[in-house]
C-alpha cells in the first residue's frame, strides 16, 4: 500500500517561490518518494511513500524545513534587509 501526500503553496512572489525551492535539499533516500516543483507562483511537494508512518515522517521535515526558510526570511524583512537567492 503506498500512502500520497500532495503540498502546494500558492500564490508566493516569484523570487520567494524561487528561492523556497532552490533551498530545499532533497536527501538520498528521499529521491524515488518526494518530488518537488515550482510552477508559476506556486511550489508543490509530491510524496509517495510505502506506509503512512513514513509519508508523515517525510512530510514533517519538509514542513519543517518551509517553516524554517519562511521564519529566516520574515527575520530578514524585518531586519530590512534585502533578500537575496
């Protein structure tokens, strides 16, 4: 049985979306169970993984991730700061 989650974050500022998904790493072993892409203004997760127990665990540390640049950008924001990829 595989279990699928689909993550899409819509409507993002084209040089944010870009910068989320070029600083997303993709591990080894997450190769064949995650796919990411980035479209337009959006940036989806694809994961297919052989249990639920995996799936969550995959998708955990990507939200973790997402939750981590978008914190370290808000910083920056605040900061005035100019972001750059």
């Amino acid at each position: 049985m595989n279990a699928k989650v689909n993550v899409k974050l819509s409507n993002i500022e084209d040089k944010n979306a870009e910068l989320l998904y070029g600083a997303i790493r993709q591990e080894e072993i997450d190769k064949d169970l995650v796919t990411l892409e980035l479209e337009d203004n959006s940036l989806s997760i694809k994961i297919c993984a052989c249990s639920y127990t995996k799936t969550r665990a995959i998708l955990n540390s990507y939200i973790l991730w997402l939750y981590t640049i978008l914190q370290s950008l808000e910083e920056v924001e605040k900061n005035d700061r100019e972001i750059t990829p």
